[in-house]
C-alpha cells in the first residue's frame, strides 16, 4: 500500500480505504469552495499541494472496529484534514516559512493577514461539517482544538521554572501533533459504532503513534540527505526550533560539545555553518539516542494494539508503526 505509506495491508481493506479517500479528497475540495475568489483561491493553495493525508486515512482505518459505512465517517476525516490543515497556514505565519510541501507559503504569497484569515476558514469550515456529527463529535473537536493551542503556546514559551526541556518539548509534540492525529483515531472508531473499550484503545494509540511520527521528522531533518520529510534537511536548525535530536545534544555533559551547544542554542543563519552542524550531528550520538527513543515509543503504541481483534484493520495499524520506525532509519 506505498500509496498510503502503508505496507503489506490486504487487498480488500486496501480497496476500500482508497475508495473512502477518494470520497474524502472530492468532499475535501467540495467544502472549501465559497463566495469570495480569494478565500477560495488561499484555501486550495495547500489542499492542491497534497500531503500524506494521514489523519483522514487513520479514521477511515479506525472505523472498521464497528461499521464503515455508518453516516459521518467521511466527514470526520475531512475535519480532521481542514484541521490539520488550518494549523499549517498559522504555523507558517508563525515560523516564516517561504515553503510548505514544496510550494510557497501562504503567508510568502498573501502576507500573514491573509495567511491567518485563510486558517480560521478552514476552522469555520470544519466546524461546519461537526455541527451535523453531534454534540459529542463538537465538544471533542473543542478539546482537541484547546490541546493544539495550549501545544503552540508552551512551544512559544519554552520551558518554565526549572522543566526539563526535552520532556517539555515532549508535552509540546504531543499536544500539537499527537492530540489531532489521536481524534482521527477516536473519531472513526466512535462514529462507527466500535465497542468502547476499543475506541479508548485506538485513541490512545493514535496519540502515541502521533508523537513518534514528529520524532520521526526530527530525525528525518538531520539524517536525510534529502527533503523526505517534506521539508529541506536543517530546516529546523535554520529557525532555531528545538528537536529532538538537538535537545539530546543540549543535554549532553560531553566538553567537546560545547561549540555545538552554542551553535545549537540560536537560528543558524549561514548556509556553511548549517552544512557543517548537519555533518557534526549526523555522527552525533544523539542521533542514534534519538532513533532509539523513537522506537520505544512506537513500541509503546504497538502494546496499546494488543487487547483490540485481530483483523486487517489492526494489522494495517500495526504495519502503520513499521513504516514510522523504517522513515527513520
């Protein structure tokens, strides 16, 4: 299942998750649409540049615990893109980024007013699709829409009074990415019927699978010697953002670290210094703390698969953890 960056997912589950994605992206262009040019032309500006679409798969994979062609399922996992997708226009803003899964930037293209306008769109849009999903299906979306804030916030503040900064930034991932990708695993299982005991299962398991897919990218933007993670290599080195596999430096006691801490401690703005702390970190320790680190927690979200039936959509999870560890590697 390359296409889904899935392997070795049966031929009928494979069939029908590309037939339910198909739905998805048509109702995903289909909703954006509106009655002002601009808005509508912004909107489609980063559904039109595609991605891994992860979370609307997640849904779809989450709602053969209990019955999938149960209303509201597709439109589940279109929130849960608009969502994703809202979160990256505000982030560019954020970050200044020129780039976002190689193209430019709203914020480069519009400005940053507009970059932001077009984010709280795709919110309203969202929402939209939940009014119809229930009040449970609301209040959950509002849950998860606080953690995602709540993420950015502590990343914006950085760590208080003492905090650990690696278990900070931990909090931080998980907030920001493991929340959503954990509600598209909640929201298939529970629009579908799935027993309770599993849909708890699913989403603590997509939560944890959420964390090690950003560790994963941490890893992926020093190792790669290429943009696999949809972004140049360095990319965080450039901005300054702390990763996981500089944080691992930060707290090494090694004394021959020390000009790496301080290059690490600030944006690198110079393309020569970039290259070489890319080159110093690829043979770092902490790259390989990191690659481990990574694996226990994948590890972690294949135990919460124990308890739930065996079947091809538990087994398409349990390949879903393989492929996260094996983008690392």
């Amino acid at each position: 299942m390359a296409s889904f960056g899935i392997p070795d997912v049966s031929p009928a589950l494979e069939a029908d998750l590309s037939r339910g994605m198909q739905s998805v992206e048509e109702l995903l262009r289909e909703h954006i649409k509106g009655d002002y040019p601009l808005v509508e032309e912004t909107s489609r500006h980063l559904v039109q540049a595609g991605g891994k679409r992860l979370r609307p798969l997640l849904t779809l994979i989450t709602s053969h615990f209990g019955n999938p062609e149960k209303k509201g399922i597709v439109e589940a996992a279109v929130v849960c893109e608009l969502t994703h997708l809202a979160t990256l226009y505000h982030d560019d803003v954020m970050d200044e980024a020129p780039l976002r899964r190689g193209v430019e930037s709203a914020n480069n293209r519009w400005g940053n007013t507009v970059a932001i306008l077009t984010g709280d769109y795709l919110f309203s849009k969202a929402s939209d699709l939940l009014a119809d999903l229930g009040p449970e299906a609301v209040r959950l979306q509002a849950k998860t829409f606080e953690r995602l804030v709540i993420g950015q916030i502590m990343e914006t503040q950085g760590p208080q009074n003492g905090e650990d900064s690696l278990e900070h930034y931990l909090r931080v991932v998980a907030d920001k990415t493991g929340s959503l990708i954990a509600t598209s695993a909640r929201f298939g299982a529970l629009l579908a019927g799935a027993p309770r005991d599993q849909v708890e299962s699913l989403t603590e398991f997509g939560e944890q699978i959420g964390v090690a897919f950003q560790l994963a990218d941490d890893v992926i933007d020093i190792a790669s010697e290429s943009n696999q993670s949809g972004k140049t290599p360095g990319t965080d080195l450039r901005e300054g953002v702390p990763t996981l596999v500089t944080l691992n430096v930060m707290k090494s006691t090694n004394t021959a670290d020390k000009e790496l801490k301080k290059l690490l401690s600030k944006p690198i703005h110079d393309e020569k210094t970039v290259k070489q702390v890319l080159k110093a970190l690829r043979s770092h320790v902490a790259l390989e703390q990191s690659r481990e680190q990574l694996l226990q927690i994948a590890k972690g979200a294949r135990t919460l698969l124990g308890p739930l039936p065996v079947t091809d959509a538990t087994g398409a999870l349990f390949s879903l953890c393989d492929a996260v560890i094996d983008r690392s590697v």
